[in-house]
C-alpha cells in the first residue's frame, strides 16, 4: 500500500513538473513574440517617419508645400525616398482630383437658372479640363516608364514637363472666361475653387519633376 502511494504521489509530482514547464515554455515564447512585434512596430514606425520626413523636405522646394504634404504623406509607403516614386504619385493624385473636379464641373450644366453665358463658361471649361486630363496622363504614363540612358532620361523629363506645363496652361485658361463677363455666383464659386486646388497640386508636381533634373 505504501508502495502503491509513492508510486502515486511520484506520478503527480511528475506531472505538476512537466505542466509547470510546458507553461514556462509558453510563457518564455509569448514574452519573445511580444518583444519582436513591439520591435518590428517600433522600426515600423522609425521607418515611416524616415518616409515622411523625405516627403516633407521634398515637398518644400514646391509652390504650395504644406498642400504638397498634405496630399502626398499618406502615401509615404510607397513613396519611400525615392524621388521618382514622389513624382509618379503626385502625378497620380493630381490626375486623380482633375478627374474628379472634371465631373463636379460638368454637372452644372444641370444647375437651374443658367443663361446661355453661363453654360458656354461651364462648357468651356470642361474641355479645357479634357484636355488637362489627357496631358496629366500622358504624363504619368511617361513617367512610370522613365528610363534608359541619361540623354533618354532626360528627353524623357523634357516631355513630361511640357505636358504638365501646359496642362497649368488650361487650367488658368478654364477660369480666364470670367474676364469681363457678368457670371452666375455658384458657377464662378464653384469653378474658381476645382481650378485652384487643381492648379497647386499641377504646380507642385511640376517642382518635384524639376527636381528630378539629376537624376
């Protein structure tokens, strides 16, 4: 009977060793996984301010740099600090907005109460903004492609720069219908405010592609 005892107690005591490590093993490894996930959250974020800070310090050789941040930090992981990414993106989030402003515009041919001026200022306005659109594409196009030897790089940049030129170009040109005309206050309202936020984003991305002039 005793015998019987020892051998029960002994087996229990086994087991309370045995659990005890299996929970001290789980423990070590929940506190090392622990470690590694604030590590890689703590590089995460020192990685994403590096970003950040490369955006802003590029952005602020621009026309408007605080709107320059503004549109382009939340992309700062695809950016990273590569100026080229940087232009490919303002170029898509200009595109993006001139797309946009180009169907609230269009729209208020809808509007009551618009003579015949008024949609011919809209209309006109809109095709210039067609226009715009084709260019930025062309634009964005061209850079995503950008490559080869300097002097093609170079030809290259030389392109897109005219096309963004000239999309400013019609962009200044929708709002020039204004000049001494009598025009519906929404209509001006509205359009004068697409056009400015078009125009510095336009600009910007024009700054960050001239900076590219060492690549």
């Amino acid at each position: 009977m005793e015998a019987e005892k020892f051998t029960i107690s002994r087996s229990l005591l086994l087991s309370c060793n045995v659990i005890f490590a299996l929970l001290f093993l789980s423990f070590v490894l929940f506190i090392s996984n622990l470690q590694t996930t604030m590590a890689s959250a703590t590089t995460l974020k020192s990685t994403t301010k590096t970003y950040k800070t490369f955006i802003k310090n590029q952005c602020s050789s621009t026309t408007y740099p605080s709107d320059c941040y503004k549109s382009l930090s939340s992309y700062a992981a695809t950016i990273k600090t590569n100026p080229v990414n940087l232009c490919n993106t303002s170029l898509y989030v200009t595109l993006k907005a001139a797309r946009s402003y180009y169907v609230s515009i269009s729209s208020l041919t809808k509007q009551k109460g618009l003579n015949r001026n008024d949609k011919g200022i809209v209309k006109d306005c809109v095709d210039e903004l067609g226009d715009c659109i084709d260019e930025l594409t062309q634009s964005l196009n061209a850079m995503k492609n950008l490559g080869g030897s300097y002097e093609e790089i170079q030809f290259q940049l030389s392109n897109i720069k005219t096309w963004v030129s000239a999309s400013i170009t019609d962009e200044d040109t929708c709002t020039d219908g204004f000049v001494g005309r009598k025009v519906n206050s929404n209509v001006k309202k509205q359009i004068t405010k697409c056009i400015k936020s078009l125009t510095m984003m336009t600009s910007n991305s024009l700054a960050l592609i001239n900076s590219l002039n060492n690549y």
